[in-house]
C-alpha cells in the first residue's frame, strides 16, 4: 500500500513539473525574443523619454495609497 501511494505521489509531482514548464517554458521564449529585439536598458530609455512617463516620486501619495489598497484587496 505504502509503496502505491509513494508512485502516485512520484507521478503527480512528475506531472506538476511537467505542466509548469509547459506554462512558463513559452512565457520565458517570449522574453528572450523580446530582449533580442531590443535590450531592457534601451527600453526603459525609450519609456523615461515618453512625454506622458511620470517618475515614481512625482506620482501624488494619495494617488499611490489608493492603487496599494486596490491590489492588495485584489488578493
């Protein structure tokens, strides 16, 4: 019986690994494409340049208490 239940757990946590790397496996191919398009530090350039980017420390307090409180009751 012990040694039924320890397979069942070997192929469920099989499984588990299997369906995670087929969820995150795409999602990591995107990045790389996305970064081999264009770096992260060159786009985080072109975002700062926007005329409608916003530093965080110019962002009103009230305005940021607001989005914390939102997508903490969000969880």
């Amino acid at each position: 019986m012990k040694k039924v239940i320890k397979w069942i757990l070997i192929v469920l946590l099989v499984l588990a690994i299997a369906g995670i790397i087929f969820i995150f496996a795409p999602g990591y191919q995107l990045y790389k494409d996305a970064i081999n398009e264009i770096s992260l530090d060159k786009k985080v350039e072109l975002v700062k340049e926007d005329e409608n980017y916003l530093p965080l420390d110019q962002i009103p307090e009230r305005l940021s208490k607001r989005c914390y409180r939102c997508r903490r009751s969000s969880f």
